[in-house]
C-alpha cells in the first residue's frame, strides 16, 4: 500500500485551503481581554496559544465551491484601491503554535505517546460514533451525482477503502489560480507559467505569455525573464491524508476519523479508530473524554466586537423564531431554532496597504496617498454539528480608522466572505429566506 501516516506540513496545507477552512488562531486570549475592558480594541498579533477546535464534517474538503445564499463571493467594495484580496494572517499559524492541553506523557502498548484528543472520537459516545458515520455516507453537501457515486462505493469496499466513508480517494478541491497580469482565472488542466513562492508567487496565463514579445513580461512595473518562468499544468491534486488504527490497522481518511494530525506529535501518537474506540468503551477498557478535554470555538477569545455580534444575532433569531411560531400557530418551542451558534473575530492586526507604483503614477496630480493603514480582521461564525465545531461562514473586513486619508477615511472595506451550506436546520424564516441566510445577513448587519 502506498499511503504512509503521515502529516502534511500545515503551512502548506493552508496554502492550499480556503482561508475560511483555516482555524488557526492569532491573539491570544490574555492580549484580547485586556484590551477588550480598556476601550478601543487595539492589539497586535500575538503568537498563537490556542489550538483552535478541529473543524470538519463529513466531505469537509469539498466546500469550497459551495458559495451561495445571496452573499456574493466576490469582493463587494467601496473606496477600494489595488490591493491583495487574499490574506494569510489567520492561516499563518506553525507547527510549534499548537498546545496540547492534555497530558501527553502516558506511553502505551503500542510503545507509541497517549496524546488524548487526537481524534474528536474520543469525546463521542459509541452512539455519536455511529451517527457520525452514518452521517459521512450521507455525504452532505456534495452533488446528487457524487453522492450515487460515493455511496455505490459502499458495496465494493476493500482495503483501500476508507473504513468509515467507504470510499477509496478523497481529493480537495483545488485552490483557483489566477493570471498577474491579466486576472483571468487558469483553467483546470490549462498550462501556464510561474515564478516565486508562497505570497510572491506569480501565474501568468498562456495568451499573456504569448502576447509579450520579446525576453521579457512585464507587469506592475516589474519585468520578468520568460527564461526564468516555469512551465506548469494545472492539474495538481491534493488527496485527504490517511490515518492508520494502531489496534485494528485499518486505514481511514483524517476527516472521517476527525484525526486532528497536528495533536498527532510528529505521527507518533497512538490513533484508535472509532470502530476499536467503540469496542473499547462497551467494554469497558476506556470513557469517553470529558467535552472540556478539548477546546472549542467558545473557548476562542471574545471581543467586545463579538459579543455585540453575538448578542444581536441571538436576539434576532429568537424573534424570528417567535414570529415564525406565531406565523404557525404553535408556540416557540414547537419550532426548530438554530442551535450551538458562535461568533468571534479571531484575528485583528494592524496592516498598511500599499498603492501601486502605476496607480500613483496616474494619479499623480491629486496628491495621492501611497500607502493606508488599516486593521485587518476575520470573523468567523461556527455552530456544532454532530458534536463537530464547524466553521460556516467567514468574513475579513479592513478597517480604515480615522487617522487614515481620503479617500480611505474611516471606510470599512469587506474583503474578503464565504460560506458554507452547513447551517442548521435548514428551514425558512417566515419571509421566505433560508434561516442560514437571514443569520449571514444579521451578521454583516451587526457588524
Ligand atoms: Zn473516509
Ligand atoms: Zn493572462
Ligand atoms: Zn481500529
């Protein structure tokens, strides 16, 4: 077989993901709170301390594309200048950012470490554990063609199967790239050509390298070799990594076994799959742990911006809901509400936005800034499913202050937002908009 146990560097695992999936978090919680009680919100990035809470369910890797609900995907902006759509800070956190909070020193049979938590199994009940599997086949959130297809899988299940979703490879979506100096989105299995790494590196569609003649392309005052481009098809794939039981050897995806490889220290932890963790618990050898023994999303440290977004959010779902159960004839509690919600902002940092040199340039005459500053800031909105903290929807917002200049000027900027079709129950307020959207819109409204 080929698959080896082993853990994607994450750094390069973020690269790959939707910002939104990412839930490493900046600030710590000692950073946030002072502030928090002494006025404005002013703080700076801080070494991560907080593990954030393993966020997947069933098919995680296939949200991506699953925007939707009326909120557009694209950058919705006003006074905006050139500048990066795309920041990292909050997928920014390393290997060492991650504390374990469980006692890591109990070795066991199979010679290997006790890291407790390492998979979000060991906080279920066997009953959990089988509704969470019966949920993976369900594959929620996948097109009706893939979910006939995942589940005839069912049947032919072998060794190379996932033992838990039944099916063989799970790919990631992978990330769009687009063309510097063009913008044009690169096709999949399109050809193109590259250069640089990680923040700087660059695409350059086939018809922009054609056009320019000569040694050269240049673009945003930069000129490039075409001899130092690459060439590249855009065919990469990224396979959800696998998991091996140390009990039973059978091999699973991460996601399905909620395998959390960065608890996994350097692949060394000892893994029970659900299926030998059942045995173990109705035999006694084993309890599940306590839900305290790992943290999740309301542990993240709250703002004085969160809690204002929470507070109105839960205050508008209650009426909505009272409306709906008056809209019904029943009484409140004779209608499903949305439950187990949670919002923080988990990063907020002080950033400068550079104007490019061409844009200066044009404008010239108007004594034109070149550069603004302005807090970056993510918010995300998690809500537990099946015991699962999953983050659903995400927004990054820049916030031009008061000392910043026109046009600029005390301006909030949305940058960056996305969601995922996840939300719970999927019902419909009274004016006939899903539930899930009327609580994305209370959010941006809130906010
Ligand atoms: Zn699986
Ligand atoms: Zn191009
Ligand atoms: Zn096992």
């Amino acid at each position: 077989m080929k698959r080896i146990k082993t853990e994607q560097a994450p750094a390069a695992q973020n690269e790959k993901q939707n910002p939104i999936m990412l839930v490493s978090i900046t600030g710590t919680s000692e950073d946030l709170q002072d502030h928090d009680t002494s006025g404005p919100l002013k703080y700076e990035a801080a070494e991560v301390q907080l593990e954030a809470p393993a966020i997947s369910i069933q098919g995680a890797a296939k949200k991506v594309e699953e925007n939707n609900d009326g909120v557009s995907n694209e950058d919705v902006g006003f006074h905006m200048q050139e500048f990066s759509k795309t920041e990292k800070e909050v997928g920014q956190a390393n290997q060492e950012d991650v504390t374990l909070v469980a006692d890591t020193s109990a070795v066991t049979k199979s010679g290997k470490p006790k890291i407790k938590g390492v998979s979000m199994i060991e906080l279920f009940t066997p009953e959990q554990i089988r509704e969470h599997i019966t949920g993976l086949r369900q594959w929620v959130g996948q097109s009706k063609a893939k979910v006939e297809k995942n589940q005839a899988m069912e049947h032919s299940m072998n060794e190379n199967s996932c033992q838990l979703c039944a099916v063989e490879k799970l790919n990631f979506d992978p990330p769009p790239i687009y063309c510097s100096p063009c913008g044009a989105r690169i096709k999949r299995n399109a050809m193109f050509y590259t250069w640089g790494s990680g923040d700087t590196r660059h695409f350059i569609c086939i018809p922009c390298y054609n056009e320019s003649r000569g040694d050269t392309i240049s673009f945003d005052g930069t000129n490039i070799l075409k001899a130092k481009l690459e060439k590249k098809k855009n065919d990469e794939e990224t396979e959800e990594p696998w998991v091996q039981c140390d009990k039973c050897e059978a091999w699973q995806h991460q996601v399905c076994a909620l395998f959390n490889s960065r608890r996994n220290d350097g692949g060394q932890a000892e893994y029970t799959c659900p299926n030998c963790y059942v045995e173990e618990v109705e035999n006694g050898e084993r309890v599940p742990l306590p839900q305290s023994a790992l943290l999740g999303a309301k542990d993240l440290p709250r703002t004085i911006l969160s809690d204002h977004i929470e507070n109105r959010l839960f205050k508008k779902l209650k009426q909505e809901r009272l409306d709906r159960a008056r809209f019904h004839g029943k009484s409140y509690d004779e209608v499903p509400g949305a439950e187990s919600l949670v919002v923080r902002v988990v990063s907020s940092v002080d950033k400068k936005l550079e104007v490019k040199q061409r844009f200066l340039e044009i404008f010239q005459e108007e004594n034109y800034p070149s550069e603004f500053a302005y807090k970056s800031k993510v918010v995300l909105l998690f809500q537990k499913i099946e015991g699962v903290e999953v983050c659903l929807f995400g927004m990054y917002v820049q916030e031009f202050g008061a000392e910043c200049e026109q046009p600029n000027h005390r301006r909030v900027y949305l940058s960056y937002l996305d969601s995922v079709k996840y939300f719970r129950p999927e019902i419909r307020t009274v004016t006939g908009e899903a539930l899930r959207t009327f609580v994305y819109h209370e959010i941006l409204a809130s906010y």
